[in-house]
C-alpha cells in the first residue's frame, strides 16, 4: 500500500473533570488526530498523546506538528508499504519523538487492519474478546472526596485502582483508602515525584499491600530504582522509563522493576509495543496498558494491544464517559463490570465521528503525498 494523502488536526476536548498528578492539572486535552488514505480510499485513524507541554516527557503536540510534516511524512511518501511493521524501521533514524513516530504508525496500523479485513487485535496477534481494566484517580481536594469516587468505582466493577501520590499526598493516603477497601486490588503512581533519599518513607507502603508502586523515581532512571527495588517488598513498575524493548531489557537485567507499564505513545508506536510485551513475556515480568488522558480514536489502539498474551494486569482503559461528555468515535468505549469488550470490525473497531472531530478541531492541514504541496 501507498499512502496519498495525510491529514493532522490539531484537536482541544474539554474535560469531564479536572485531572491532577504530581505534574499538573488538566482541564482541556489538547492533541493531535491524524487521518491517513491509501490509494485505494482506505482510511486508518491515529492519535499523538503528546500534551500541550512537555510535562510527562520532553515531546508537545507542536512538537510532534514539526516533526511529522518537516521529516516523518515526507520519509512515508512515495514508500510501498507491504506491513505496519516497515514504519518502526522507517523512522529509526529519527531519535527519539515517540509520540510523533506512534501517531503515524498507528493510523498506518488501522488502516492495514482495514486493509487485510481483519480487527486490530488480530491483526497485533492478541485473541481476548474482553479486556480487564482499572481507573486511574487523579489527586483530589481531599481523602473524603477521594473515598467517595473509589466507592462510586468499586461499585462500578473496575478490576484495579490507581491513585496518584506525591510527597504530602501518600503514606497517610493509601493508609485510609486499605482501611475502607481492605481488599481492592490498588496500586500508588508517583510520576517521578520521590527521590532516593525517600526510601524509608516509600518502604511504608509495603505495608499496605500494594499490586504495585509506579515510576517512584526519576523519569530518565532505571539505575536508582534497581537499588530502591531490593529495599521494597511491593514491586516497583516502571513507566516514564521505559522508551524502547533496549530500556525494557536493561531495567530487567538490573533488577530496576517487577512490572512493566507500557504505553504506545510513550514507546513509539504498537510494532515496538507489541516487541516490549514478547520480551517481558519471556522474562515472566508482567505488562500493563497505561493511559494518557485518550480521545476514543488513542483508547480503541490501547483496547486492541491490551488483548495481547502478558497483558495479566488490568489497564488504564477506562470508559469513555470517565473523561468526556462526549467522545469521537461511535460507539463510545463502554465498561461493563470491569470490563470492555474488543469491538469486532475491522481496523479500530470504532467509527470515528467526523462532526464531532470537526466540532473539537482547532487547525487542520492536510497533506498530498502525490502532488507537492500543502492544502490548508
């Protein structure tokens, strides 16, 4: 397949409700969506989870703007493209950007599913009709107010809570929600937030029985969290550190982590995704899917990739509503009792829903990879 044309909308959906990490609080999600055709008509859809500065890595849509229109689309155009798989090794000589990279390749990934009439999840090799998946709680005015929405999603069904923690907002946080919910499956991200002069104070959430604390230390570390892991019962996930199978590798031959989160932006994309998750399976360290504040169009490809052999852990997919009054794609992505269930069309599974995407489009530029030039 050829791709002929590309275009990139620069997207803003508010929020259901504000979001808030040890990095920040999000009321709107500003992003990019991008649309591919082939010279057939086919159309694949993906998604930048890059934010509107370069809070979680150093990458921003902008960013990810420059970087697909000055080098990645113009390395796809005029390329015979026979598997999704041939785009990883295409922008291997560009560094890093694995936000930019992961949004191309994975409209190139809907559209080959499209293509070869086959869903998404199969076309990754994953075979669950239904995935497990958690809710991720933002840190709240208060541990009433924090109470209260673990209690309205326990009842949900959710498989797994996650709480964000920061110094100030941890020990004595995780301490009253095991003493409302002493059996809930519950995990601490920290997002960077601690040192390893913490360590006594991280040590106290071993009591707590935690299925994991995630990213305690620095974004860039894997050496520090080895050191802090022998100290701690609880395993230790790593997220922000993980960019690429070659970081997977090392921080598992170091003994920095017991668990791997692995998110599609953050990675590059599903083809090295999908190499992340084989690796860890190899080496019985189990993988989850986390999220980055998704549309529909981002959560369809987590949904798919999640459907793969060592995804044991529930994710952070949730519903659609969680997040948004109202999503892009048709239908919304649906919890029923702590699970979702794989759509069965092919591609993403999901139709995007063009007046919607128009509504929430703050610039769109398309671009003709069979004729020079750009069409505003």
């Amino acid at each position: 397949m050829k791709i002929q044309e590309i275009t990139i909308r620069q997207m803003k959906m508010k929020m259901k409700a504000p979001f808030t990490t040890s990095f920040g609080t999000f009321y709107d999600k500003e992003f990019l969506l991008l649309e591919v055709i082939d010279e057939c008509g086919n159309k694949g859809w993906g998604e930048s989870v890059a934010f509107d500065a370069p809070w979680y890595n150093e990458e921003t849509y902008k960013t990810n703007w420059i970087m697909l229109e000055d080098f990645l689309i113009p390395l796809v155009k005029g390329t015979e493209i026979e598997h999704p798989d041939e785009i990883n090794e295409l922008f291997a000589s560009i560094r890093k950007n694995n936000m930019a990279k992961s949004a191309l390749e994975g409209a190139v990934w809907d559209l080959y599913a499209k293509r070869t009439n086959q869903t998404l999840a199969s076309a990754l090799g994953g075979d669950n009709k239904k995935i497990e998946v958690g809710i991720s709680i933002g840190i709240q005015n208060s541990i009433d107010e924090l109470l209260a929405l673990i209690d309205e999603y326990v009842n949900e069904g959710y498989k797994r809570i996650k709480v964000k923690i920061k110094p100030g907002w941890d020990v004595d946080v995780i301490r009253a929600i095991r003493e409302r919910f002493p059996e809930v499956p519950l995990m601490a991200d920290a997002n960077s937030a601690y040192c390893l002069e913490d360590a006594d104070l991280l040590k106290q959430l071993d009591e707590f029985n935690l299925t994991m604390i995630e990213q305690p230390l620095a974004s860039d570390d894997i050496i520090d969290h080895a050191t802090l892991q022998k100290q701690l019962k609880t395993p230790i996930c790593l997220d922000e550190s993980i960019h690429s199978l070659e970081d997977a590798r090392k921080a598992i031959d170091l003994g920095s982590c017991g668990i791997i989160n692995i998110k599609i932006g953050r990675v590059g994309g599903l083809t090295e995704s999908k190499k992340i998750h084989d690796y860890c399976e190899s080496k019985e360290i189990p993988v989850w899917c986390g999220g980055m504040l998704e549309s529909g169009i981002g959560r369809a490809h987590n949904v798919a990739l999640t459907t793969l052999s060592n995804f044991i852990m529930p994710g952070d997919t949730a519903g659609s509503d969680r997040y948004w009054d109202q999503d892009i794609i048709n239908p919304e992505v649906t919890v029923e009792n702590g699970y979702i269930k794989v759509p069965d069309k092919a591609g993403i599974g999901y139709e995007p829903n063009l007046e919607l995407i128009e509504k929430f489009t703050v610039e769109k530029r398309v671009y003709n990879l069979v004729e020079e030039g750009v069409a505003q």
